[in-house]
C-alpha cells in the first residue's frame, strides 16, 4: 500500500508494463466487457433509466477527476502537469455538462474529441510505466474507460446522432483551445496535449524523427483530419 498514492512524478520509468503486452491485452479485454455491458444495459433501458446512467457515468468521469486532482495535492501539492488541459482533461467537462445538459453541438464535441481521444488513450496508454496498484495509475484507466463508454452508450442507443454542420464548429474551437495550450506549453515548460514534445513510446516520438518538434504537429493534425473523415464517412448524419 505504500505505492497507492506515490504520485507518476515519483515513479521509476520501469514499475509498469509494456504496451500491447499480455497485461495491457488483459486491461483491454476488461474494458471491452465494461463497455459491453453499459451499452447492452442502456439500450435495453427506457428513457428514463436511460437519464439515470447517463448520469451515473459522467458522474464517476467527474468524481475520478476530482479524486485525482485531490490526491495529487495532498502527495505532492499544486502541479502544473495536473490541470485538467489534456483532452481528456477537458473530455471529463464536456462529458460531464453533456449528462447534465446535451445539444446538438455538444454531442459532436464528445463524438469528435472525447471518443477518439480516449481510446487513443486506452490503447497507447502514457500511464503504463506506472505502479499498476496506484491511485493514479486506477484513475487514468477509469476516467478514459468511462468517457468512451459514455460516447459509445450513446451511440449504440441512437441517443447522439453526429451532425456534418457541427464540424467546423467545434474543429475551430478545438484549434483555438490547442492553439492557446500550445503557447501555454512554451510558457510554462508544460506537454499538454503533447504539443510540446512527443509522448514517450508513443507513434508521435517516429513522427518527430521524420519531421523533427514542432513538425510532428502536422502529422497530427492529418491524423485527426483522417480520423474525422472515416467516423462521418460512415455514419448516416445530416
């Protein structure tokens, strides 16, 4: 129990596991059943049971985020690498307000930023070096895993039906916000939204020897233009 709380800062580079390793399959796995499970149990459901997990998920993707925040300044204090600026981070504002108090736009922000975002996340996990039993190491894996079930719920239950008119609305703001966290980053020696240097063992470190920091960015950037096409390209949206 002494590593429960000891903060990813504090770890060794070697006290987890590798990606795509027998552990990492087996997390997958159980995440799959998780996901499963919530969207066979929500589109059985009526509406308003249906108002009840969507509540219940956002509020664990929030409750996880505060958990989180909370026991890193109680082990470490105030740290800039703990502000929610991730796009996860601010997946779990997004999500959560979207249980509270869905549209149109707010259903394409989750659809274009917090699902892909999050199984991205899931399957090139930054948080595999860490201590496995470990509060933050649990968090990282519950606040990713419940953002996409709750995107994916959604989806299966034809509750969120993706809009093509959305797009450059919420792609302009999503430029804005990375724009400004980019210039955070310099200020501030931070690597929100990994616009500062690639992640380590992450693709993004052979993008930056092909096209050097900040040249990465653009294979980025084409990446999640290509992503966007496929996930509108084959949905039936208006």
């Amino acid at each position: 129990m002494e590593k429960f709380f000891v903060h990813p800062s504090l770890m060794e580079s070697s006290a987890g596991y590798d990606l795509f390793s027998l552990t990492h399959f087996i997390y997958l796995l159980v995440c799959t059943l998780v996901i499963v499970f919530f969207s066979v149990w929500y589109v059985k459901s009526d509406q308003k049971r249906r108002q009840s997990i969507r509540w219940l998920v956002a509020s664990i993707v929030l409750l996880s985020q505060v958990i989180r925040i909370s026991a890193s300044n109680i082990t470490i204090g105030f740290h800039l690498s703990e502000l929610p600026l991730h796009l996860c981070g601010m997946s779990v504002f997004l999500v959560s307000y979207h249980a509270w108090r869905p549209n149109a736009r707010l259903s394409d922000a989750i659809y274009m930023l917090s699902l892909p975002g999050a199984i991205v996340s899931l399957l090139f996990l930054d948080w595999s070096h860490q201590y496995q039993w470990n509060i933050f190491t649990l968090q990282s894996w519950i606040v990713h895993l419940m953002m996409a079930v709750y995107v994916i719920m959604l989806l299966a239950g034809h509750d969120l039906h993706p809009q093509r008119k959305n797009i450059l609305a919420v792609a302009t703001i999503f430029a804005l916000y990375a724009s400004g966290i980019y210039v955070f980053n310099k200020l501030w020696n931070t690597n929100f939204l990994f616009l500062n240097y690639p992640a380590p063992g992450f693709p993004m470190e052979t993008f930056s020897s092909w096209l050097g920091n900040p040249g990465y960015i653009l294979i980025l950037l084409g990446i999640l233009l290509s992503l966007w096409t496929i996930m509108y390209g084959f949905r039936k949206t208006s």
